[in-house]
C-alpha cells in the first residue's frame, strides 16, 4: 500500500492511500465481499457502499458492475486489469483501475484479494480484521485506551445526536426501539415495561425513575406505553447523562410520550441524589462504558497500585474479596467505574428500590476492550459485579437479555452490515430509513420501491451470534431488601382490586 496525493472533485489536494498494482499482486485473484449490497439505481447505474462512512458511495455503470461482477475468485487481478482497467467504469468518470487500487482496502473493503478463497474460517478471521483496522483508522481516533478516555469522549466527543446511534455505536434497544416481530410486535421498552410488572415493579408504584445513560431515550417513551395514566401520574423520571447533547432528546421524548421528566448532567459513578432517595434505575447499555482500570500484573501480585486511583481499585477488591482469576495476565482490565455505580446504587435506593442493569459481558476472565469509532468501550464481567451486588446486601437475579425479553428464536432478522448499506442509499436519494431489526415484511413495508432494486440482502436468525450478540448481553436485575410489604391491591383504570390473602 502506498500513499499518494489526488485531487478531488472540489479541486482540494488530499492524500490517499491506493494499492500499488504490481509484483505479487497481480497474480492474486479477487472476491467480492459474500455480503456485499448493490443497489440499482437506474438502468444504467448500480451503487455499492464503501465500510467507512466517510467515503462517498460508488457509484458504477454496467463497465463497473461488470466489474463487480467478475470479482468471484477467478480472475486475477492482472486479467481485471487488462479488461476494465482503461475504462470508465462509472458516472464519475473513474476508470477500472482507479477502483481496483481502492476496494480491497479496508477502508472500502467491497473486495478481498489473496492467493486462496476467503472461506470457511478464513473469510471470517478476514472480515473481522478488516473491521477491525476500519475502526482503528477512524477519523479522530486517537490512542483511545488511556482510563480517562471514556468520560472525555462523552462530555466532549459525541457531537451529534441520532447519527451516533445509527453510525457509530448501534445498541439493542436502538435497534428494537419499534414494534418488531422479534419481540412478539412489542417494542423493546415496552416488553422492558411488561416484564418490570411481572417482577412487581410498577407496584408499589416507583415515585422517583431515574434512567441512567438512556441515549436518544426511546426505552422512557415506550416504558410509559404500558402504564395506564393513574399508574403514570406522580412520578418523576429523571434522565442522568454524561453526554448533554442527549439528555435534550431524553427529555423531549420522555414529555411527549407523558412523563414528568427531567435531566441532570452527572457521571453515574457519583451519583449526585440523596441516600435512600430513588426508587427504580434504568441502566441500558452504559456499564461498558465507565472507567476502567487498566492493572499491570505486577500490581495485582502486590495489591500495591501504581497511583492513588488504582490503589483505591485494589482497596476496593480487597474489601469486597473478589476472587480474582489466576495467574494474573501482564496487563488486566477490571470494571472498577461499573463497581463504584453499584456503590452509588445502593445508597441512592430506597430499601425496596431496584435497578435493572443491561450490558454486553463476560462471566470469566478477564474484560476485553470493545474498539468502537472515536472510544474504546469494556466487556464487563459480571460475576465480579454480581459478587459485589451481593457483598453490598442487594438480592440479585441474572439472565441473558434474550431470556429476560423472552426474543421470538425463530425470527429472521436483516443483517446489520445491510442495514447501514441501505441507510446509506436512502440517504443518497433523499429518503429517510432508519437502523433497525427488519424480517423482511418489516423491510418491505419500510423500503417499498427500493426494495426490489437491491440485491444481495441476507437474513440471520436474530439469536445467531452472527448477527448481535444478544446471547453476550445479561440483565442483573437488583432489589435492596427491606421495603415495605407489597399492598395486597393493584391499580387498573382508576380502581383498586384487592386481593385475599
Ligand atoms: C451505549 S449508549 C446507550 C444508550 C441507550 N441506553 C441505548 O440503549 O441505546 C451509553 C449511554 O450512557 C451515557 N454514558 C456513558 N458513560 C456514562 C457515565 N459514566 N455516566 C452517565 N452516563 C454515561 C452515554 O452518554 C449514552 O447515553
């Protein structure tokens, strides 16, 4: 790979990155990518969506999706070359070459070129390292491993608002945050909603919600959805957020769809609410992102830390007696942000109060990081903070998400690489789509006419590792004891039904 200076339809210089087609090369033999959308856009025009956004779509004539089309392993990339390489192979005016030096680069990754077939394991191994190197050449990824990363990118990083969550950093509930066929036609927050009253939560009714890292706020909307307006009236939801630009959109969502809500700008590892002064926290997807610490094993060995916050990690292990899986790596991550909001739970909740805490993790081991664009986010490990729930005195229950929701197995769901692809065509076009779990009625009724100009869209069984990782994500679901006993009624439409007991 080499780096080269070219000239952009604006007249500004740039250097990009392009293969050197040359030596070795040459006698390589290229793949289109198994899992590649193409889009027709007229008679003559097909698109194809480059992996970094950045990058404007390709846009090809019938030369180009020759091109596209010859790529199925059998010719080498001389062949391509002596028979697309001249010409113009799009409305763009780039010739073949000019895309031959460029798909097979990460940042593109429409194709792949070796000596052997990308299959079986390989094309995996591949794909992922490909992803991989995309998410390290992000623009403004800097060296994102420091402890404090996390918090700066939050209160400074995240600029704007509802493409993070379509771009950036996909979640479970953003992608489920409409009525869907994989949770029985109920919206994430809503069968969220339903399962809080089967555990007995919306009765007694909760006087004080705080949801803590709610995103766009979609789970507040549609928890409310399932509350009849007696069960709604007189309690507070109130949004806490490391990211201001958020909380705007929690908060006008959260009142539109009849909370009382508010929002208060904090870091959940310092809770700023008075002792026993909360009732239920809502904690979707956010424990991956508190600070880490990132221990040397030699620190671990000696229980002394190398400053004053990892000594405060160590104290803490010591006083909750967390057994620590040996023999200690070079270089451990422990949850220690996550840890401390537990702390932060238990004193903020009301003895009967409960959180529900939702996060992708391991049970053994050690944490692995998770680089997404711009942050580096932590697997948690939920045995250590299961093992401190209960050192704290809280009961705990825990399952996986897909358990909790009790998701449809059977459902089909688009892949999400096909997902973006489509938003990026719609985008283009001037039409709205948006990032979700489509089976493909879903995605019919959303893409209308678009839909038979697409091809290559591949279905994965929604608890198919392939697709999410649902089975990665676990709900701890906590109650501090000591609440009063449960009134023997419950409320519906403005009455009271007793029971016998
Ligand atoms: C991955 S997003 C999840 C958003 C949403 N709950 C969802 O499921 O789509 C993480 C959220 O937590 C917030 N956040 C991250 N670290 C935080 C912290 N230490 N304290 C409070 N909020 C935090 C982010 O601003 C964002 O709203």
């Amino acid at each position: 790979m080499h780096a080269r200076a070219s000239s952009t339809s604006t007249g500004h210089t740039h250097t990009e990155e392009t293969l050197l087609l040359e030596g070795e090369i040459l006698q390589q033999r290229a793949w289109r990518m198994p899992d590649l959308i193409v889009y027709q856009h007229g008679p003559e025009e097909w698109w194809v969506a480059p992996l970094d956004e950045e990058l404007p779509l390709i846009r090809l004539n019938r030369m180009g999706a020759s091109l596209l089309g010859a790529m199925d392993g059998r010719s080498t990339i001389k062949t391509l070359l002596d028979q697309f390489g001249k010409w113009v192979c799009g409305p763009n005016h780039e010739t073949g070459c000019w895309h031959l030096e460029r798909w097979s680069l990460p940042r593109y990754s429409l194709c792949y070129y070796g000596s052997e077939p990308p299959s079986g394991h390989s094309v995996n191994a591949k794909w992922d390292l490909l992803l991989q190197q995309v998410r390290e050449r992000w623009p403004g990824n800097t060296a994102v491993e420091s402890e404090d990363q996390l918090t700066d990118f939050h209160r400074r990083g995240i600029q704007g608002h509802h493409g993070h969550f379509e771009i950036i950093e996909t979640t479970v509930s953003h992608l489920l945050r409409e009525p869907c066929e994989a949770l029985h036609g109920y919206s994430y927050g809503r069968l969220l909603s339903k399962t809080l009253r089967q555990l007995g939560w919306w009765n007694p009714k909760p006087r004080l919600i705080v949801e803590v890292g709610a995103g766009l706020g979609y789970v507040s909307r549609e928890l409310v959805a399932e509350l009849s307006p007696t069960e709604r009236r007189g309690i507070d939801y109130v949004f806490l957020d490391l990211t201001r630009p958020f909380l705007t959109s929690q908060v006008q969502l959260a009142r539109e769809a009849g909370w009382t809500a508010h929002a208060v700008h904090a870091n959940a590892e310092a809770l700023p609410f008075a002792e026993a002064s909360v009732d239920l926290v809502i904690d979707n997807e956010n424990l991956a992102d508190m600070t880490p610490t990132h221990f040397t094993k030699e620190e671990l060995e000696s229980g002394q830390g190398a400053t004053p916050e990892h000594q405060r990690a160590l104290d803490l292990i010591r006083r909750l007696r967390l057994n620590l899986d040996r023999p200690f790596p070079d270089e451990a991550i422990f949850n220690f942000g996550a840890i401390e909001f537990l702390t932060e739970l238990w004193r903020v909740l009301k003895p009967g109060g409960h959180a529900l805490l939702i996060e992708f993790g391991i049970e053994t081991g050690w944490p692995d990081p998770v680089r997404l664009p711009g942050h580096t986010e932590y697997e948690v490990q939920f045995s250590h903070l299961r093992h401190a729930a209960r050192w704290l005195g809280f009961r705990e229950q825990y399952c996986a998400l897909p358990q909790l929701l009790s998701i449809r197995r059977d459902t089909q769901v688009l892949c999400t690489g096909a997902t973006y692809a489509i938003r990026r065509f719609c985008e283009a076009k001037g039409q709205s789509f948006a990032v979700r779990a489509y089976t493909e009625p879903e995605l019919a009724k959303s893409l209308g006419e678009t839909l038979p100009k697409l091809t290559g869209l591949h279905y994965h069984n929604v608890l198919d590792p392939a697709w999410f990782g649902l089975w990665d994500f676990k709900a701890l679901i906590l109650e501090k004891p000591g609440g009063f006993r449960r009134p023997a009624f419950q409320e519906s439409q403005g009455f009271r039904w007793y029971s016998q007991r």
